[in-house]
C-alpha cells in the first residue's frame, strides 16, 4: 500500500498512530514527540519534520484540530477529535489482531515441527 493513501484506508503509520495516541491528552509539537519518546521508552523517536508533516496530514484528515495557541508563546497545541479516537480504537484493534496472527502463525510452525 503506498503511503500516499494511507489515510484513505484508515489504517495508520506506526508515526502517525503514536501521534494520535500521544493527543489523547491534548499537546503541542514538542510536546508529543517528547511523549512518544517516553511512551515507548526510547523505542521510537520522531524528529521535527515528521512530526510537523503528520500533524498537517492529521488536520486535513480531521483527526486532529489546532486546540489552542498560546498568546505568549508560537507553541500550538493539538487535540484529537472524535473521528481520531474512532481512528485509533480501530488501529489498535487491528494491530492486536495483527499480533494474534503472528502468534497463531508460530504456534502453527511449532506444530507442523519447524524449529527454525
């Protein structure tokens, strides 16, 4: 599947799903590359361009608004909306579905005596 239709099919990049998660408590920029960091311990980092070009795809996509910008400050801060959350339920539901195949695929090789 090409990247550019990715949002058509609502099935999500793994960046564009941690972002997603990360906004379930509404933040700006850095603020949710810092929280994927954290999240998952280091395991995936998402750098400026990224994120910033997710973000806007987001938008367009209505997953997410703009909340707020801070009169002080150039910081946005970002939300998800309820086409998002539905997004991301269906996401997580599919990768676990995706986890179990992987385990039933193993289990199976296991069984047929394939060790490798």
């Amino acid at each position: 599947m090409s990247r550019n239709n990715t949002f058509d099919s609502e099935q999500l990049t793994d960046a564009a799903y941690y972002i997603l998660l990360s906004l379930l408590v509404p933040r700006h920029g850095y603020g949710i590359m810092s929280y994927i960091e954290k999240l998952t311990e280091g395991e995936v980092v998402i750098g400026p361009a990224t994120a910033y070009t997710l973000i806007k795809k987001l938008q367009d996509n209505q997953y997410i608004v703009l909340a707020d910008k801070e009169d002080n400050d150039r910081r946005k801060t970002y939300s998800i909306t309820a086409i998002g959350k539905r997004i991301v339920d269906k996401e997580m539901e599919r990768r676990r579905t995706m986890a179990d195949h992987g385990h039933q695929a193993l289990q199976s090789a296991k069984e047929e005596g394939y060790h490798g």
